[in-house]
C-alpha cells in the first residue's frame, strides 16, 4: 500500500476533488520522512479549507471515521489516533509550529496550510493591538452632551454601542434586523463630527448590494437627525465595497492599499461584516492606520462569508465568553425595533437561532402569528398548484403596474428564495417554471430573444463605471419608442436606464438564493427547501431567509428537512478565537 492510498480512495468515491489528489503529490514530492497518516491529515486541511474552514481540527477527526455519512455505497476510513497523528506530523520536515515558516503549519490540534494560518496571526494580533488603544483627545463635556442628545435613555444598547465605538479604535457591532445597527453608526459619526468637523470617514460593505443599501440608509436617516445643519453636510454620501475602497489590482489578490501605504481615512464603517472571509478583512485591517478608528457592524448569527472563516463569529465569542480584555470592544444588540414581543417573524427567528425546531413548528403553526406560515411539500418534483398560484398573484402586481418607478417597487416587496442553485426546488428550476406559468397566463411574454418585457434581472458582477453592483436588481421594459430597456433603481427615486447589451454579467430574478439574499429585505419572503436534507442546509441559512421580511414569511418543506435544517449549524473549524486568547 502506498502513502497515496487513504487519498486515492477518497478521492475515487468522489469525497477529495483533483485538489487535494494533486497537493498531496505535491506535499510527497518536497517532504521528507512523511508517512500516510501525515499525508492525509494535509489533504484533510485542504479539504476542509476548501469547505470554508481556515484549518482543520485533527481533535475532532482523530479515532473516527471519515467521511461521516449514512451512504451504504461509501466506505469510510478511519483516522489515526490524536497522538500518533501528531507525531507523524512532527516528524515531517514541511510542517512547522506557530513561529515557523513552512508550507503545513501544526497549532494545537489545528493543522493549517501557512496562508490561513498566517491570516489568523496577522488579525489577532492586529485586533489585539488596537483594542488595546484608547483615544484621549476627546472633549469629554460636548461627548456628553451629544450622546445625551442623540441618545436620551440610559438604559440603551445602542448608547453603549455608541461609547465604545467613540473610544476606542476598534470595535464591533452585532445584532439582528431592526436591532438599529445603521442608525446607531450614523449617530455615532455624528457625535464624532461635533468633536472634529474635518474627520475623513469611509463606508464600506463586501458588495456593492450591501454598500448602496448602507449609503441609502444613512441618507435616510438624516433628515431627522438632531443635529447642525453642517454635521448633516459633513456626512459621507458614498459606500464602497471593500475591494474598491482597498483598490483591486486587475488579475491580483493583492491592492493598492496594504500595511505599507495605508488608507487616509479616520473612521472606516464595515457594513454586513458577517459576510466578509478572513483574507479580505485581514488585509482591510492591515490597510487601516492605527490612529482610524475601525467600526464592523454584522449580525453573528446570519450565514457566514461564502469564502474562508468564520470571522464575526469568532469575534463575538470573545464578549459571549466575556473573559478576554478586547470584550469590551464588542457590543451585541439584542433588542430588536422591528419586531416587538407580538411579532411571529420576531418570534420564529428567535426560535431557528437558538435551533429549537419544536418551538420553530409552533410558531409557525400557531393561528396568532398569521404572519409566519408553513407549508409542507409532497413527494413530487413539480410545484402544488396553490403554490403557483400564489406565486403568480404575488408577481402579478409588479406585471400590471403603469410606470417602472411602481414596478421596481412592486417587484422588491416580494420574493422567492431558494436554498441551492440546483435541484428540483433550486433557483434554476424554480425561476423556469414561474416564468412558464407566468407566460401560460400570458402575464409575460416570452421570446426568442435574451429579454422580453417586463423581465426581472439581477447583476452578478459589478461594474463601477457604470454603478451596477453584484445584487441589484431592475427590469427590462420597452421605453416609448418600444425598445428594451433596464431600469433600475436610484436614490433619488427616478430609475437608471441602460442598455441590455451594456450590462454586466445578470440573469433571471424571479427566485433568489438565500445567499444572495444578504443584506436585502422584503415585505413577503417565500422561502423553499429541497425536498432533501444536505450539509447546505443549516440554522444560519434558515435564519437568514426568515429575517429578510418585514411582514410575512411563507415556508415550504418537507418538515422533517427543515427540522434537521434548524438542528445542524455552519461547521466548519477556525482557530481565530484561540489566536485572540494567545495573543493576549
């Protein structure tokens, strides 16, 4: 038996991918007295690192069988005890401890390849550093003065909030939706602006959907805002994404700002944090001089970044465990605007974060929460009739509105949500079949081309030159003199209008994943489940399609895939918050 062999077979049944086959010849080719339990304990860590983790945790894998499923055709392995891995991994010359530089690095019972681990390092120790610095030079008798304004009761999450983020360099701020997270920051840059009128403030979000709907909410939030004239005109008009704030080098992971020439700001706003991966925020933390104060607002218990780490998360353990200094510098709102102690949707989200699935079904169930509904799916592959047809009642609306204006707006107050991409009840399938039946009831009419009118799109890459940003959405429509157009909204409330063949890349809205979903809310949400359980499906995926309406929210399923939906949360292994303890 070869070395190769436990990762040859993996990756035959299908489980490791051409990656891990071809790094694991790669790591046999430059190690030295690396044996098979070493070599696949790496392939391991490219494996889950693929998945989302930044390491793998040898301690939950030693002694048992992987992978962990119920598929009778798969035959699992079974991995080394704890301490003779780490042995074997000791003994290779390629791997290499906390202080080392090789390509595996082992800490604890984390094994890590050197780039995350890196990541990991750098941000502890950058948080570490600036939560250990105060501001001095703050007119302590106007700061009163102005939180007392602003901020009237004492007895106020978002006063505290609004303290810490003031003085101190580096602080996070999380809670759910209506918990006032966007309001809370637009005082607290109030309240900073009377200290010092010339302060330079960044906004910054991971997408363009989430920078613009952070820029129109501050916007929004001004008109009643009680303070001077000159503070309102102070504040900033533009977000940015983070890569376009930390300029994009074309073809390039690295950008134009870094730790060597750092951003000329004093204040940078993170927006929706919770979907920001380690490499990106390290590299924003890097690129912020120590002297700014770096405020992240996010809602921990939302999906986490589509790409590495767990980071918001790992953050906010610190205030949970509440035994580190920096928890200080975390503030968790918890008391929701939105939602009062009436609301189903408040109620149903509170019950799929804390993975009560019981609580969850009777609530759902219940007659005194007509707001929050469940509907159970049967076995076959097409849609229930009621289903379609309320799906075509709610789009129907949008479909007979007299101007694009109405459209737009008719269009954003509902929406389907799909769990994956693929599958019978995935976006693809799902936005065939309402557009079938929409044009069978000849609401819609299709044709040969690309685009027909009154056909709803979504952007998938942003394009700054013209604005459109990954997530927005509009509509083609014909214009007066019948010619397809987009329209999409503007804060000023009159749509943009551009050619469909000048748009970056888009494609059909009528259903969204719930990825997508982020940072964006609706009146009604119909969220629909695979008739199949899947690691894909988790409390977090859940929780963040239920808080995406304001008003209503429609579940279809199977119950008992909802059920282990609720039960199983986002896996994937980080040494982040251990990094935060040793750095201390």
């Amino acid at each position: 038996m070869t070395k190769l062999a436990p990762i040859q077979y993996l990756y035959n049944i299908g489980i490791f991918s051409d990656l891990e086959l071809h790094f694991a010849k790669l790591i046999l080719s430059l190690a030295k007295n690396i044996d098979e339990n070493a070599l696949l304990a790496i392939a391991l860590a490219s494996y889950f690192t693929n998945l989302g983790s930044s390491c793998v945790d040898l301690s939950l894998l030693a002694d048992k069988y992987f992978p962990q499923n119920n598929d009778p055709d798969i035959k699992p392995i079974l991995c080394p005890n704890l301490e003779s891995w780490q042995i074997s991994l000791n003994n290779c010359n390629i791997v290499g401890s906390s202080n080392d530089y090789c390509p595996i690095i082992l800490h604890g019972n984390y094994l890590y390849l050197y780039r995350y681990f890196n990541y990991e390092q750098q941000l502890a120790t950058q948080i570490i550093e600036r939560c250990q610095q105060l501001y001095q030079d703050i007119n302590q008798t106007l700061l009163e003065t102005s939180l007392n304004k602003l901020f009237p009761s004492n007895n106020n999450q978002q006063k505290v909030a609004a303290m810490t983020a003031i003085s101190q360099h580096f602080c996070v701020i999380s809670g759910g939706p209506g918990s006032g997270k966007t309001s809370t920051v637009t005082k607290i840059l109030a309240v900073l602006l009377e200290q010092n009128l010339n302060l330079k403030i960044a906004l910054t979000a991971p997408t363009g959907k989430a920078a613009m709907r952070l820029q129109e909410t501050l916007i929004n939030t001004l008109p009643n805002l009680n303070v001077a004239t000159k503070i309102k005109q102070a504040m900033p008009q533009q977000a940015y994404t983070i890569h376009r704030l930390l300029g994009s080098l074309h073809h390039s992971s690295y950008f134009r700002y870094h730790q060597h020439r750092q951003l000329p700001y004093d204040i940078i706003i993170v927006d929706e944090f919770s979907m920001v991966d380690l490499p990106l925020i390290t590299k924003l933390v890097q690129a912020t001089p120590k002297s700014a104060r770096l405020i992240l607002l996010g809602d921990k218990d939302q999906l986490v970044s589509i790409e590495t780490g767990t980071v918001l998360n790992d953050i906010c353990r610190v205030a949970i465990s509440d035994k580190l200094p920096m928890a200080k510098n975390i503030v968790l709102l918890d008391k929701s605007y939105r939602f009062d102690e009436t609301s189903g949707i408040g109620k149903l989200s509170q019950a799929v974060k804390q993975g009560k699935h019981e609580a969850a079904f009777n609530i759902l169930n219940a007659k005194h929460y007509p707001e929050v509904n469940w509907y159970s799916l049967n076995s076959s592959n097409n849609l229930p009739t009621d289903l379609i047809n309320y799906i075509v009642t709610e789009f129907s609306h949008y479909l007979q509105a007299n101007s694009p204006e109405q459209m737009l707006s008719l269009f954003n107050s509902f929406c389907v949500l799909c769990a994956t991409r693929k599958g019978y009840h995935g976006l693809e399938a799902i936005n065939h079949q309402i557009e079938k039946e929409l044009n069978k009831r000849k609401l819609i009419k299709l044709s040969n081309y690309r685009w027909y009118h009154k056909c709803p799109i979504m952007i998938t890459s942003n394009h700054y030159g013209l604005e459109l940003f990954n997530g927005d959405i509009g509509i083609i429509l014909r214009d007066s003199n019948n010619e397809l157009k987009a329209f999409f909204p503007a804060a000023n409330g009159k749509p943009r209008i551009f050619w469909p063949n000048r748009l970056p890349k888009h494609e059909i809205v009528y259903a969204m994943t719930i990825h997508k979903s982020q940072g964006s809310e609706f009146d009604k949400v119909l969220m629909l489940l695979p008739k199949i359980s899947s690691s894909l499906l988790t409390r977090e995926l859940i929780y963040t399609g239920i808080t995406r309406a304001r008003k209503q929210v429609d579940i279809w399923s199977d119950k008992k895939v909802l059920t282990n939906a609720i039960l199983q949360q986002v896996n994937r292994s980080s040494g982040l918050y251990e990094q935060l303890q040793s750095v201390t």
